[in-house]
C-alpha cells in the first residue's frame, strides 16, 4: 500500500515554468522589473512558503457507464472513465498537495496596499509551486509504480473538463475514510467544491498492471505534462511544441500585387520574438478570394482563483483587403470548445451572464485599420485570467499585434515595399 507525505518537499520552481504561467513565451528573457518582481517573488516564498504532499493508494476501483467507483465513492468524469477503462486501472492514488496559505495571504496583503504587480507575481508564483509539486508527487508515484511492475496514469482532478468541481468535497471524504491518514497541512473545502488554501489541489492517478496499454496510448503516459527533470522513469518527452495550425507562409501561394499599407517599421509593444513564436504556433489565418482575410488566434493562460487553473480563450477576427488598409470588420472572444477554466475565474463565479457579456462586447479597435494597434495606448496588464477589463484590453493588443507582425513578415517574404 502506498503512502508518502512530505512535510518540506522541494519547493524550487523552475523558471520556465513560472514564466508559462505568466503569460510569458519560452525564448522571453525576464529583465528589469519583472526580473526583479519575480526574483524577489521567490526569494520570499523560499524563506515564508509552508508547502506540503500527501498521497495514499485507494483499492477497489469499479468502472459504470460513463462513471469512475473508487471505494465506493461514485465520480461522474467521462475522461478520467476512459483513461481508466482504456488502462485498465484496478487502483488509484489520491494526491493532495498544497503551496500553504503563505502566498495567498502575502498576494492579499499586496492587493490592500495597492500593489497589482506584487500581487500578480505572488498569485502566480502560488499556482507554479502547486504545479511543481504536483510534478514531483508524480515523480514518487511513478518510481514506485515501476518498482511494483505498475504504471500510473495522468493525474485528473476535479475542475478539469468534463469534471464538476464540486466533486473534490467527495475526493476529500475517501481521505477521512483511511484509518489513520491524517494531512500533514490545513486543507478545507467550501461547498462549492473550492479549496482553502486556494493554492491546493486534489487529483487522482490510475494505476494499472497493463503496461501494453499505456505503450500503446500515449494519453495514458504522463510524461508529457510532466516537467520533473532528469527522471528515470521519463517515457515521453515534456511539452512538445504543438504543431501549428497553418502555417503562415502557406497563406497565400499566389503573389498578388495589392499593397496593404502595413507599416513595416512597425515599433511593436510586445517583444519580437514572442511575436515570431505566437505567430507560428497560436496564428491561423486564410486569405478569402476578395482578399480579406480570417485571422484565429488561440489564447492560453490560467484562473486567478482555484489555484490557477488553465483556461483557452479563441479570437476571431475578419480583416478587410489590403487596399482598405486590412480594417477589423468583424472580432469575436470566446472560450474555446472543451474550455473549462474560464468558468473557475473570480468573476464568472461571481455573474458568469454579466461576466462572458462582457467579454463578449468587448470589440477594441472595430472598424478601424489594424495598423491603429500601433498607437493604441493601453495598460500592460499579463495577467493570465480575464476578470480585469485592462487585462482583457491587453489581451486583445497582443492579438493584433501578432497578426500584424504576421501580416509584414508575409509581405516582406512576397517582396512587397
């Protein structure tokens, strides 16, 4: 049976991914005020942070329909049944790990002294330490999985897509249950299903005595979500970079000779290579026959509440031709399908109509050349969450922004002034 409790676990963030989760792209190179911010973010935590791990292996996994029986305690979670089914899981391990109440008391004493930036780096720092730990709680599962001739799932909880929230009150009664099993940190759950600490997670991960399984569905590895570095039970690289929905390039294989009126010496708010990067990885655009042009932009950051949970936001905007100087007819945010962390944000629990109304009517820049991304003068707000107007007014500058350079790039490819 298998139990681990870490009272002082490693608590080292790497930086790539406490930039991820600042919104920041990978190549970006933290200087100044963000470096300060985030250095000081982390020094801080190092000395004040009381982060803990607790997991335990529950027997008597059933599978039913579309619902997942683990000691008896039915979860309703389509994805986290097929991961199992296709596994063939006969147990599972509850994790539970926590960053502590530290951070979030340190972030909320920053918002009361009118402090956002300290604010933003310590509520994001609290979301890392949690992903970290998660990492290496997988780590411990995955050695002694292997050690017992066993794999282990990826970890789903409760809050992911297809997963109501509230099914963490349930999660936490089968720890309750365990004779003996007590956590080795402050843990409690609202009725809603959120935690206190707010940095804290509950997860389960399959285990199974079907390794052919796992080698042939690479879904059931979770190698790829995890960052634990030099492991040696490592079956899969992490974080592949995802393919690019079209390639920019691609867009126009004939060389028309319509000029756009771009400004090439475009001098661009968000860094260059951020730009490049966005711009093949997260741009799609299709050249239509009149000679406007869709532009689908994929938008990835994390909650401000429920520890930072991953949310996916699409914009898709309609530009005109280049002889009307590529104006923004048409522009849309929405949550991208399967998204469900937009509905974990602060505001959407608060009005989720009046909140994704907003969002919704929100159209910057609308009828007007994109070229006016240029001179729009807005807040630098990188929060992650949508909760803030500013930080959704900065959102949609990045979006242009990126279309824009994407746009250029293309013309100066094509040979046009």
């Amino acid at each position: 049976m298998f139990e681990l409790i870490e009272t002082a676990p490693d608590r080292e963030v790497q930086e790539s991914e406490y930039k991820r989760l600042l919104g920041f792209p990978g190549d970006y190179v933290m200087e100044g005020r963000c470096r300060e911010l985030a250095d000081k973010t982390r020094e801080w935590y190092a000395q004040k942070g009381r982060p803990w791990i607790y997991a335990r292996q529950l027997e008597g996994v059933e599978l039913d329909g579309e619902r997942v029986h683990v000691n008896g305690t039915q979860f309703s979670s389509r994805q986290l049944h097929d991961n199992f089914n296709a596994a063939r899981a006969h147990s599972a391990i509850l994790a539970v790990v926590s960053a502590g109440r530290e951070c979030e008391e340190r972030a909320g004493e920053f918002w009361q002294e009118g402090k956002p930036d300290e604010y933003f780096f310590m509520e994001i720092y609290g979301s890392a330490v949690v992903e970290h730990l998660v990492t290496v709680a997988s780590g411990r599962i995955c050695g002694w999985a292997d050690q017992q001739a066993m794999a282990a799932l990826p970890h789903y909880s409760p809050g992911y897509s297809g997963w109501d929230v509230s099914d963490q009150i349930k999660l936490s009664k089968l720890i309750q249950q365990a004779e003996g099993s007590e956590l080795p940190g402050e843990l409690s759950i609202m009725d809603t299903g959120m935690l206190r600490p707010k940095k804290s997670l509950l997860g389960l991960f399959g285990l199974t005595r079907h390794l052919d399984k796992v080698r042939a569905d690479a879904r059931l590895v979770p190698c790829k979500s995890c960052s634990l570095s030099k492991c040696q039970y490592r079956r899969a690289p992490y974080l592949q970079a995802r393919r690019q929905i079209e390639e920019v390039r691609g867009l126009e294989s004939r060389r028309a000779a319509t000029v756009s009126g771009l400004r090439h010496d475009a001098n661009y708010s968000t860094n260059l290579k951020a730009l490049r990067k966005w711009s093949q990885e997260r741009l799609e655009l299709k050249e239509r026959n009149d000679g406007s042009i869709e532009a689908r932009f994929r938008y990835e950051g994390t909650t401000c509440s429920n520890m930072g949970r991953p949310l996916e936001f699409v914009y898709e905007i309609l530009l005109g031709s280049g002889r009307e100087g590529h104006k923004i007819v048409e522009a849309a945010c929405r949550p991208a399908p399967g998204d469900a962390g937009h509905a974990l944000q602060c505001e959407y629990l608060k009005n989720s109509e009046l909140f994704m109304n907003r969002i919704d009517s929100e159209k910057p820049l609308l009828g007007r050349p994109l070229n006016d991304v240029l001179a729009w003068q807005r807040a630098f707000s990188p929060s992650g969450c949508y909760c803030d107007a500013g930080g959704r007014a900065h959102k949609w500058g990045l979006v242009f922004e990126v279309i824009h350079y994407a746009l250029v790039r293309r013309e100066r490819e094509l040979g046009r002034p």
